[in-house]
C-alpha cells in the first residue's frame, strides 16, 4: 500500500475542527460521507491553486445514531422480517433525540431540496462498489418546519432500513462480509427550479481511468465522464448518456454517422417534480420548447435529427419552430457542441480527478453536476475508484482453423474464459417481433437457475439490462449469476445499439463479479456476428423461444491492449 493510499485510510474528518462541526453523532460516517469530507479537505487545504469545485451544503451523520437507533430495537429479529416488516418499524420509532435540533438547523439554513443517501461502513472499500444496494431518496423543500422535519426523519430511517433489504443482505453475504453499519449524508440538491422541476442543465460520473476504450487514440489515464442533461440517475443507469474521453472529447464511442447518433442520443432526462413531489422522467421530444425558455444554451446540448440520405443529418434545435417535425424527425441530447463550447470543463474534470488520484493513491471516481451557463462544477460525490480483481494475461490464442462466432474491436478489456460448457442466445428477430419483453426475462431467469453452477456465455441484442425493453433486454443481474461473459449485438436497424453505460450500476455488478463483457456492431469492420452459426448450430429449447441454449465448449478471449475481443466454438473445425 503507498503512502498516499495509507494516509487516506487513516484519516479521520473528526479530528479536522472545520469539517467536524458537519458531523452528527459519534463514530464513522461511512465510504461515501468520508471520501467526500476528504475531498474537501485537500481541495481546501491546497488552496487557490487547486481545481475550482463547489461542494453542496452538507451534514455528515455517524453510524453512532444508527447503533443508537438500533439499540431502541432490541428483541426484535430484524433479519426473520419482511423487509415491508422492518420498514413499518423503523419509521415507527423516533431517532435518537440528539439528532432532531442538528436536523432543524440544517433546514433553517437549507430551503432547496435535499438528497438523503447512505453511507455505510462496508462503502469505505476499494474491493466491493456496493453500488445501487442502498437506499438514496430525494425530498422538496416547502411546509412548515415541523413537516419537513418529519420527512427528512422518515428519509433518513428509510436508508437505514435499506441496510435489512434482500438486495443488500444477499450482496453481503454473497460475498462474506457479514453486517454493516449505516451513515447519512444529508446533502442541498444540485440543480435550480425551472418552472414546476427542479433540476441541474447537466450531470454524471467521471473516472481517473478509462478501462473500456472505444479508439487506439484513447489511453487508460486519460480519463473519461459519463454525462447527461438533467438528474444524474440516468447516468447511473442504462438509459442513454453522452461518453466523452477527458482528453479527446471529440471522438464519439458510436462513430459520426448521424443516424447511430442519434439512436444512442438521450431523449429522457429526470427532474424532481414540484407538484407530485416526486422524481418524474421527462422526454425532449414533448418539453423541448419549455426548455428553450429556461435554456439560454439549449442549442449546445441538443439537435434535431431529420432524415435523409446516408444517414440523415442534424438540425439546429431552433428549426423545430420554422419546420415542426415530420416523421423520423427527433430532438434529442447530442452534446454535439459541448465540447468546443466548454472545453474548460473537459480540462478542469481531468484536473480534478488526477488531483483526487493523487492524493487517495487510486484511481478516482467522482459524481457532479455542472450549471454549464454559471460555470460552476459541483463535487456530489468523490471516492477512490473500487478494484475489481481482473482475469488478464492470456492473449488471443492463434486462430487459424478456429470457429470465431463473435468479435468485437471496442470497448474490451483484458480477460478470458475458456472452456465454457453453455451459450444462451436471444434470438434478435424473435426479440422485436413478438415483443414478450417479461416472458424473455422470466425464462432468462429460470435458465440461470436450471443450470445450477453451469457457466455460460449471454448474446443478446442491445443493451442488457435496460430500463427500456425496446433497447435491449430488461434482465437484472441477479438473474444471470453464472454469467461469465455478455455480448450485446449492435443492429441499428432495429435500434438495438450497445452503449459504453461504464458508471451505472448493472455495470459495476458486471465488473466486480469478473463478467467479462463486449459489443459487437453487426456489418462494421472488425466485427463479427455469425448469424450462419447460430442459426445452425443444434440448440435446446428454453421456457420462451426466443430464447436458445447450446451446449458444448466456448472460449472467450480479451485484449484490451489491442481492443480486440473474440467467442470461438472449440467444437468447430
């Protein structure tokens, strides 16, 4: 371990008399309230000459008030509950009574919404991300001091309750780390109210390091940010956001083709609703001229797509008002500008993540939001980047007289897997057509189940995991455990278009469990898809028939180096 990386483990906020006065209650305050408090710290102690960031006004809870809360729930099995059980529990007992007049002061001080997210022990890791397996809630500000005061108690014992969640107790113990103990942190909401929602022009993720690297042009220490317009929980998802690399934001994962573009361009963009006080997702197609009110540099962020030969071409998003939009016609999120307009924000993300990288000792992971008109870049959450254990070293294999099924030339990263006794195809075709979007899923399920221990390699068109069936199969990844490895199949024709989601959380699972994983753009260079193969190839059929087994012996093998990746039949001359 470096000094760096020791000193950032042994670094206590309480003994900082600044940043103490933020924290409630004894003890920890946990992964995220920590590495956030620590942040702080050495931004603020390298002064003016470091990276312009502002930090959201914040209170740090310690797990001291979660041991305290739990000790007023003695006797019961909190573990033998239902989790609906535990919930009406928790909310039905009051907080330690040291906490309320902290909370009230907060909210005197505060009158924007606020984010309550956790912050536990087992979250100060750099070998388990734990990301999505916690409770993160958002709260409007308005009413009287006693009803917002309720609700952010009410908040606050939800995330503890979200420490007894099935998702979270099977995480744990899939992994053997036995209990946990639960920090808050308490933090203004980035964003500002535009009309009737509220939320930031822009946010996302950002990494030191870019392990997924979509051009030869790209090296891993560039860096690279995942960024969306509005809230940031679509960059956390996999819903479509813009990849950019810190270095070279110019060049685009999905090419220039402006038809490819605008099938990965962002649509839908989350806000916190004033009215329904609630989290709403919102589609530019219906909202973009409410935007153009409130968005002075809209047309930096958006385009209309208009179709046409070789792919169509884009529009500036004011010609909607003089040419209304005819069919195949689509505003959307191209951040096509963005780059040459803000190029200050590309140089001050890198700074600030090899600044991070530095002090922490490891690569750097931060959450932002960024007011692109005010210029301000603000910090929501900043740790060390959690490493998996990767399974590198074994190059691609000579493949002369092999059966090569599959091969990507993107995206890759070093790994193997030999020898794997099952494949499991979603037939495409069958996929768009009859649309049984919850049946392929249940029957993906079951296979996971039915195979026990099996290994196997998952093909499936477009995005695995998304929030929207029409891109790509919804399974979550608890649903493919003996998943080795994933390969989603581009076919922009039918809108099944892969996307680097580098940040979310299905693909943090997929990293820290080792799956390995690769795209492959059916019809481009370098690419392979063999439809011949599959089509075939002897299957077994499954509980849905879009959905194939084959059994026999795959291999796949990565190069991350050369960004090449390849699935062979070991069966087949």
């Amino acid at each position: 371990m470096n000094d760096a990386r020791r000193a950032y483990f042994l670094w206590d906020p309480a003994g900082d008399s600044e940043l103490s006065s933020l924290i409630v209650g004894d003890g920890h305050v946990g992964g995220k309230g920590r590495s956030l408090l620590f942040a702080m710290k050495v931004l603020r102690d390298r002064g003016p000459e470091a990276v312009r960031v502002s930090f959201p006004p914040s209170i740090f809870i310690g797990v001291g008030v979660f041991r305290d809360f739990l000790s007023s729930l003695k006797g019961f099995d909190l573990r033998g509950m239902p989790f609906e059980a535990v919930q009406g529990l928790f909310l039905s007992r009051p907080l330690p009574e040291y906490v309320y007049k902290r909370l009230e002061s907060f909210l005197s001080d505060v009158s924007a919404p606020l984010v309550v997210r956790s912050s536990s022990l087992l979250e100060d890791s750099t070998e388990r991300s734990f990301v999505g397996k916690y409770l993160t809630t958002f709260l409007t500000e308005g009413g009287s001091m006693t009803s917002r005061l309720w609700k952010l108690e009410r908040a606050i014992k939800l995330v503890y309750a979200s420490t007894f969640s099935q998702a979270a107790e099977s995480y744990r113990s899939r992994h053997g780390l036995g209990d946990d103990a639960m920090g808050v942190v308490v933090m203004r909401m980035a964003g500002k109210w535009r009309g009737r929602y509220y939320y930031p022009t822009t946010a996302g993720v950002a990494y030191s390091r870019n392990y997924r690297r979509w051009s030869p042009r790209i090296k891993v220490e560039d860096g690279m940010v995942r960024l969306c317009f509005g809230l940031g929980t679509i960059s956390t998802r996999r819903g479509y956001a813009r990849t950019f690399s810190l270095t070279n934001p110019y060049l685009r994962p999905e090419g220039h083709d402006p038809f490819k573009i605008m099938r990965q361009a962002q649509e839908r963009f989350q806000a916190l609703d004033g009215m329904t006080k609630g989290i709403v997702t919102l589609d530019i197609k219906r909202m973009w001229r409410d935007l153009m009110k409130y968005h002075d540099d809209l047309g930096v962020l958006a385009q209309v797509y208009r179709p046409g030969s070789e792919g169509g071409y884009f529009d500036f998003l004011g010609s909607l008002l003089l040419d209304p939009p005819s069919p195949g016609t689509k505003p959307c999120f191209t951040f096509e500008d963005f780059p040459r307009r803000y190029r200050h924000f590309f140089e001050r993300m890198k700074g600030l993540l090899s600044f991070l990288e530095e002090a922490m000792g490891m690569a750097a992971y931060v959450e932002f939001a960024y007011e692109t008109e005010d210029d301000n870049l603000e910090l929501l959450e900043a740790r060390p980047l959690w490493e998996n254990k990767p399974m590198g070293g074994k190059k691609i294999p000579d493949l002369s007289g092999k059966r090569v099924i599959l091969k990507a030339n993107r995206m890759v990263t070093d790994g193997f897997v030999e020898g794997c006794p099952c494949l499991v195809y979603v037939d495409y075709r069958s996929y768009a057509a009859d649309k049984d979007y919850a049946g392929v899923v249940k029957a993906l399920g079951e296979l996971n189940k039915l195979l026990g221990g099996e290994r196997y390699i998952l093909v499936a068109p477009g995005r695995v995991g998304s929030s929207n069936p029409e891109l790509g199969v919804p399974v979550q990844y608890h649903e493919l455990t003996n998943c080795r490895c994933i390969v989603e199949v581009g076919l922009p024709k039918l809108g099944f278009m892969p996307e680097l989601s580098y940040g979310t959380h299905f693909f943090a699972d997929l990293e820290e469990e080792n799956v390995l994983y690769m795209p492959v753009f059916e019809g481009e260079a370098d690419n392979v898809f063999d439809q011949g193969w599959f089509e075939k190839t002897p299957h077994e059929a499954t509980l849905h028939p879009t959905v194939r087994l084959y059994r026999g012996s795959f291999s796949v093998y990565m190069d991350g180096e050369r960004n090449v990746g390849v699935v062979i039949d070991d069966l087949a001359g």
